[in-house]
C-alpha cells in the first residue's frame, strides 16, 4: 500500500492489518480528527463491481441503525481511491475461530452463546437475518463480551433472498441451515440454526460437518447434529432446539439467549466457581503473551 494509501477518507491513518475477509481486510487506524484509535475495514479489490459495492453499502447502512453491546458500532463510511471503507469501533480482541480448536468448558459455551443469541433477537426484531453466523464472525472482546460482526452479506427479511444472483450460495459451508443448502427461503431460524453449529464446535472442539464443501453443506440435510451425550440435559435440550432440522421448529434467539443464561448459571454453580466469561478472557490474554 502507497504513502497515499495510508491515510482514507482524508482522516483515518492505517497502522497495521489485524483481520482479512472474503473481500475486505481490517486495519487498526488513528482518526486525526477526534485523536482515537479505531478499526477501518478496507474492500481490498478497487470496487468496480456494483454488485460488492451494494453488499459494502449495505452493511454500512445496516450497521449504523444499530445500537447494541452485542455488535460493533459503525462511525462512518465512504470511498477512497475507488475502495469502500468503513469505520468502526476498535474492540481489542480475537474471533472465535482463532480459538479453536479445543472444547470449551459448559458455562463458556452457555455465556458466549447466550450473548450472541441476544444479538439475533436484537438485530431479527429490526428486520435483518445475518446469513453467515460462524466463529470468524464472532468477536471475544478482551472485556469478556462477544460481539457478532461482519453483516456484509446480511438481507433484510422482506427481500428473502437465499442466493447470490449468479445462483451460489451465500454463507459458509460449514454452518449453512438446510434450508439455506436446499436454496430455500433464509430466515431467522437460519442464523439460530449457524449458531448452534457454532457452540456445538466450541464444546466439542472440532467441525460438526467436515469434509469438502458440498460435503459439509449435504450432509446436514439426512440427520440433525449429533450432540454430545456429556452435555448436561438442559444444555443438550437448547443446541437440540437451535439445530431442528425443519426452521419453523427451532428456538427462537431471545429464548435461546435466555436459556442459555440459565444453563450457565447451573454450570457455573455445579461445576465452575469463576466467572465464565472471565476464564475466556484469561485464556485469551494468556495465548497473547
């Protein structure tokens, strides 16, 4: 990247890389104007493609409409040079998938997942269904709070797209619903679906569906996941719940989020006397040393 480069929106100095999408990378960047650090995440392609220009768009608009601690606040958008950016809230930390593998204890499983369930619920109620709910898009502050990031390929409900206009599928392999895989209509139940998939790999410590891509994405449609039998019942009843394989039958995320908080609570008074949350923050800035 040039000298020129460096600086976007005539604003906003890029330090150094900290994450990389599909389509974008992340930088940690200093806004001149209000003296702060903040995460600017950059399309890396010159956006000559009105397709990935409306996603970039999109998430922008869907971002700035939100308010939750569950989500990363957008602070401002625009060009520069022919590449999109956005700017957002820096929130240290490291995503779920740089945490895995390696199974994670009950109570930190039911604490994150009940964080991010809350999040659904808050960004369904206003109309938006993520579509891409996966570890890579879940942020694990160092406060202990999981934030869930990158709607770049979120819908709104009522445009109910389930594919991209040259007929791929839009999500990851891994944590497609089966309704997403069979190219039906994406809803809510769609992401509760990616998320139960999500904490089943973290209490497991490895991929629920393996294998190729088509692999991973058919195989969910002969059977529901199995889940693990040394979970406790309560536990084993909510990821039962979140991974129907028909979405009219699954969970909703407020309910999920809910309890999710109440099996924590168990996990924690049977099992774990420290804080969940507090654990997972510690083992993240212990691998950070």
């Amino acid at each position: 990247m040039s000298t020129a480069q460096r600086v976007v929106g005539d604003r906003y100095k890029l330090h150094r890389l900290i994450g990389r999408g599909g389509m974008a990378d992340v930088y940690l960047a200093e806004d001149s104007v209000l003296g702060r650090e903040v995460a600017v995440k950059r399309m890396r392609a010159v956006s000559d493609d009105g397709a990935h220009q409306e996603r970039f768009h999109l998430e922008a608009r869907t971002l700035a409409g939100l308010s939750h601690p569950g989500l990363v606040t957008v602070l401002d958008a625009g060009f520069h040079q022919d590449h999109s950016f956005l700017v957002m809230d820096l929130v240290p930390g490291a995503n779920l998938a740089s945490r895995l593998p390696g199974p994670r204890s009950p109570a930190v499983v039911a604490e994150l997942g009940s964080q991010v369930a809350d999040a659904l619920a808050y960004v369904h109620a206003a109309g938006i269904v993520h579509r891409d709910v996966k570890p890579a898009n879940i942020l694990l502050g160092e406060d202990g709070r999981a934030r869930l990031v990158d709607f770049g390929i979120a819908r709104l409900l009522e445009q109910g797209a389930s594919h991209t206009a040259d007929g791929l599928l839009i999500g990851s392999a891994a944590y497609l619903a089966p309704e997403q895989v069979r190219e039906q209509r994406v809803t809510t139940a769609s992401d509760v679906y990616a998320l139960g998939l999500v904490l089943l790999e973290l209490a497991c410590g490895e991929r629920i569906y393996t294998g190729t891509p088509i692999e991973a994405a058919l195989a969910r449609l002969e059977s529901p996941p199995p889940i693990p039998p040394w979970l406790s019942e309560d536990l084993r009843n909510v990821l039962t719940s979140m991974t129907q394989m028909k979405p009219e039958a699954r969970i909703d995320p407020a309910r999920a989020s809910l309890e999710l908080s109440a099996v924590r609570q168990q996990e924690m008074c049977v099992d774990d006397p420290n804080d969940a949350m507090t654990t997972l923050r510690e083992q993240h800035l212990a691998e950070a040393v």
